[in-house]
C-alpha cells in the first residue's frame, strides 16, 4: 500500500509511541463513567447508614462500611443527596458560594453521587472549582531528590539548588534499601542549607519511614497508600482500619502525613471490580477523609499510565484532585511520573493543576535528571525549570518556583555538599574528599561525580541507626563545625514536633519557620480580584529570568 509523507511524519512523532486502549469496562479500563459504577442512593435508619449506592449494610465490603461510618456526615446526606447533579456542579463554580458551603454539602455525598457530579463537569469548569476548593490559598510544590548511587553529597547539592528554586517540600527514596539513612540525612541538610523550613521525607517501607521521622530526621511521610476494592487491600495484607492506626502513629509524633491513592492502581492489579477508575478513587478519597488524614497524593501518581491511556483519562486524573479538594483535604496532585513521549501532551496534562493552583503542583517533580530519579522518572525534572519559570510567566501564574542564577546555584551546592561533609566528619561517616564536594557543586547528575565505596556507607548507615542518631545530633554536628545558620533551621523543623501546628491542613513552612496552611491561608477566592493573587514582590521574581533582554544590555 503507498503510504501518505504526512502520515509516514505522523507515525514518527513521539506521542505516538505512546500507548492507547479502548474502553473496557470489564476490566476497570474506563475513566469515570463506567456501566458497573452504582446508582447513587443513601438510606439511613437512626443516624446509621444502612444502604449506600444501592448496597445494604449487610452486604457491604470493609470499604463500604469504613466509609458508611466514619466518612459520611448523616446529618445532611439525605438533603445533600437528594440534590441534582448538575445543581451540585453550578456550586462548585459559582463565584457567588463559598467553599466552606460546598464542603458541607459534598461530605454528605456517597462515592457515586460524587463522580456523577463530576461527570457533568469538563475540564475548564473543573479548574474554575480547583481554584476555589484547595485549602490553601496559596500554591505550592514539592519535589524527588533522588539518585542511582544513592550518592549522599549529591542529594545535598540537589536537595539545596531545589530548595533554592522554591520547593516547600522534598522527598527521596533509595536505589539500595540500606542507604536509606544517608539518603535521609543528607536531604535534611541540603534541604536546609538551601531555605529554612523545607519539610522532607524519605519513601520506604512503613516502619523504617516511621522510624526516621521519630528520630527527626524527616519531617513528613505520604506514601501511605490506600485502595478503592476490597481484593487489593488483602493482597496488601492491609484494611482501612490499619491505615487508619497507622496515621494516628505518625500524627502522635508530631510527624505530617498524608496518604496515597490514584486512578488505575485497581486496575494495574487486577482487581477493578469492573468499576470505573474514576469512581474506585473518590472511595479510596473518602476513606481518608473518614481516617481523619489531613491529605492526599493523587493525580494517579505512579499509575498514570492507565489512565492516560483511555478516553477521557486526564480528565479523570483532575477529577480525583478536585474531589479530593471538595473533601477539604490538603492536595498533592501528582505530574510527577512520566507517562508520555510528547513534550506537548505532558505539558497539557500538568497545565490543568498549574494554572488553578493546588497545595502541591507536583507532588514529584524530578530535582535531579531523570536518568537518576528512583521513582521511575518523572513529568519534570531539572532539565524542564527553564520551561516551568516562562510558563509562570508567560502566563501571570504561580507555579511554586522561581528563577535563580548559575553563580548562585553554583554557590548554595557548594555550601550544602561542605556542610554534609562537615557532618559526616563529625559522625565519625566515610569520609567526604574536597574532590567529592568540587564534583557535585558543578554536576548534572551521577555522571559527573565520584563513585564513593558503597560497601562502607552502607555499614556506617546501618552504624548510624543502631547508635540512635537523631536530628538533635545532625543539628549538633552543624553548629559545631561553622554552619549555625543551617544548624538552627534543622533545629527549627524539630521544634514543630513540639507545637504540632504544621499537622494542619495543607501545612508547609516559609523561611522563618511560620506555618502557612488552610488554617492562616485559607483559599478564600469568590471570584475575580479575590484569592490568591501574585504580590508585586512575587510578580517581580518570577519575571526576572535570566534570558531576558535589559536595557542596559545596550550602549545607549
């Protein structure tokens, strides 16, 4: 068959080496409107739900009930519900009805009223409720501090320029289970070097995550994941009520948390129930909201590729983020993993969390080159903050970051990489050479730096847990060795512990260790003029990018 040039080019074009599926609803592969989703419905019988989305009590799974019980105010389900979809819908974006009004409403809702309300939704409509419902008002981001050696003065460096830039907070996770105390250690003193009050954590199993941040030496943790069926909780060996405990442990030590969760997790393992994506996410949304969580990775997340990969799936991606937000949850949207070759398509899928805003953008944006990100890559990395800073710009839009020169981010790793070897030192660690600190302070990634001897970093790490090392002796060995002012910004995150105040919603903390959240910046926007609105101070900085001509550039 003679083949058409403008087709042969088509073929060629990286969003088409991309995967696409049609619907299947079988097997959970449609994106919010599936014909297996329930009808909504609630019925209750002195102040106990006993039919919910055409399901009586007595056959309810532990999801069911979790959120029958714990989720669900019975005091306003019944008008709630029997308000129309569309009715439901015009509140979330009317201007003229303030979001305290629709939060209300939307926790008398069951799952399936909530996704048909969302289904008489488009995406431009839903943007216009984002902006209003996050708790926050103002946006933020966070970002992945990762590398393939789990090189600890690279993390530092990584973790500082990040800082720099603008993210409020910033996770790692190991390429080797064993480094993960170096990992965690050196992104706190990056962290810190690079802006005071920076909240990190490090992604692992449970225990070892709630360990680390009982020590002080991570001040946060989210990937606590929950699910939509019943099946994958049990393969996980996990219910609704462990999860639950779970967030109690880390709240009771002072420790901010938030779950997981994300469209297409079912589906990827197999046990979709034939229920859309869509609607399995709002159940997973509003079990942590019954476990009484203050909020929420998602945005798919790591499963962004099944989503993406069917009609509409985007689309259901900002669903669960704005659901998420109705619940009154803190929101960490995700455009973290990558999921296409097309700079055009990821780009598209990042703009509808962007441009509203969220509590956290991106709840991974890659702060390291993604030939190192240990979360699979990601939708942005260290390569992309040239295109994130003219797109705030372009746009008049907060994004969480701001421009920065070569000779300050040359300056802030260099200084984050000597405190590390400072500390190192004064640990009694492998020692850090001045050769290791030259190398990260001018590096792209680990293809620029210095292989250390892994066999011993791993023995001081595990040194390093069974001695106790704490924040405290971090915040010690900084002091001691001439870098007060990081010493008394890790210090500063200790302190927290004590006041318990960035426990609340959407909590992160500015340079002077003040808590910003839903409770002292709550989103108050009714419209035009209203809300969060970039400061002239703002405005300026993310205007003044370094490839913009001056005047006085010119001899005049």
């Amino acid at each position: 068959m003679k083949r058409s040039k403008r087709f042969e080019m088509l073929a060629d074009r990286p969003i088409n080496k991309d995967g696409f599926v049609v619907e299947w609803p079988e097997v959970g592969l449609v994106a919010m409107s599936g014909p297996s989703d329930p009808k909504p419905s609630i019925k209750i019988e002195q102040g106990r739900i006993v039919e919910m989305d055409g399901v009586p009590r007595a056959r309810f799974d532990f999801i069911d009930q979790f959120i029958a019980d714990y989720a669900i105010d019975t005091t306003i389900a019944e008008r709630a519900m029997a308000m129309e979809d569309s009715q439901l819908a015009k509140m979330l974006v009317d201007v003229n009805v303030s979001r305290d009004e629709v939060v209300k409403i939307t926790r008398g809702l069951t799952a399936a009223k909530i996704l048909a309300v969302l289904n008489t939704m488009n995406v431009v409509e839903m943007m216009m409720a984002m902006q209003k419902m996050r708790a926050r008002k103002t946006p933020s981001n966070q970002c992945h501090v990762t590398n393939t050696q789990d090189n600890p003065v690279l993390i530092a460096a990584d973790a500082a320029e990040a800082a720099l830039r603008g993210f409020d907070e910033m996770e790692t996770t190991v390429a080797v289970v064993r480094y993960a105390p170096f990992n965690a250690l050196s992104l706190q003193v990056g962290a810190q070097v690079g802006r005071g009050g920076v909240l990190i954590q490090c992604a692992l199993e449970e225990a070892t995550e709630l360990l680390l941040g009982m020590r002080g030496i991570t001040a946060y943790a989210e990937t606590i994941s929950v699910y939509g069926t019943e099946n994958v909780f049990v393969d996980g060996d996990d219910t609704p009520w462990s999860k639950a405990f779970l967030a109690s442990a880390y709240a009771s030590r002072g420790l901010k948390m938030r779950f997981t969760s994300g469209t297409g997790s079912e589906v990827q393992m197999g046990y979709a129930e034939g229920k859309s994506m869509l609607y399995l996410e709002i159940r997973c949304i509003m079990l942590t909201r019954g476990a009484g969580v203050q909020g929420l990775q998602n945005g798919s997340v790591s499963c962004i590729g099944v989503p993406a990969a069917v009609p509409s799936g985007i689309r259901a991606v900002l669903g669960e983020n704005l659901c998420a937000a109705m619940l009154d949850l803190e929101v960490a949207s995700s455009n973290d993993q990558t999921f296409t070759h097309s700079d055009i398509r990821r780009t598209a899928r990042t703009l509808m969390q962007m441009l509203p805003g969220t509590d956290f953008i991106c709840s991974g944006y890659s702060a390291s080159p993604n030939y190192d990100n240990m979360f699979a890559g990601s939708n942005w990395d260290v390569d992309d903050y040239d295109d994130w800073n003219i797109i705030q710009r372009d746009l008049m839009v907060d994004g969480g970051l701001k421009p920065v020169s070569e000779e300050q981010v040359i300056a802030i790793r260099n200084k984050a990489a000597k405190a590390l070897q400072a500390v190192f030192k004064e640990l009694g660690f492998p020692m850090i050479t001045d050769e290791e600190v030259e190398a990260v302070t001018y590096a792209h990634g680990t293809k620029d730096i210095i292989q250390r001897n892994v066999v011993e970093d791993i023995k001081a790490a595990e040194e390093m847990m069974k001695r106790g090392v704490t924040g405290l002796d971090i915040v010690k060995a900084l002091a001691k060795n001439g870098f007060a002012d990081v010493a008394e910004s890790a210090l500063g995150t200790l302190k927290q512990r004590v006041s318990g105040d960035y426990l609340h919603t959407a909590a992160i903390l500015d340079k002077h260790m003040n808590v910003i959240s839903a409770v002292n910046n709550k989103n108050d926007y009714r419209g035009p003029g209203t809300g969060y609105r970039l400061s002239k101070e703002r405005w300026d900085e993310i205007k003044n990018i370094r490839q913009a001509i001056k005047p006085s550039d010119f001899d005049v």
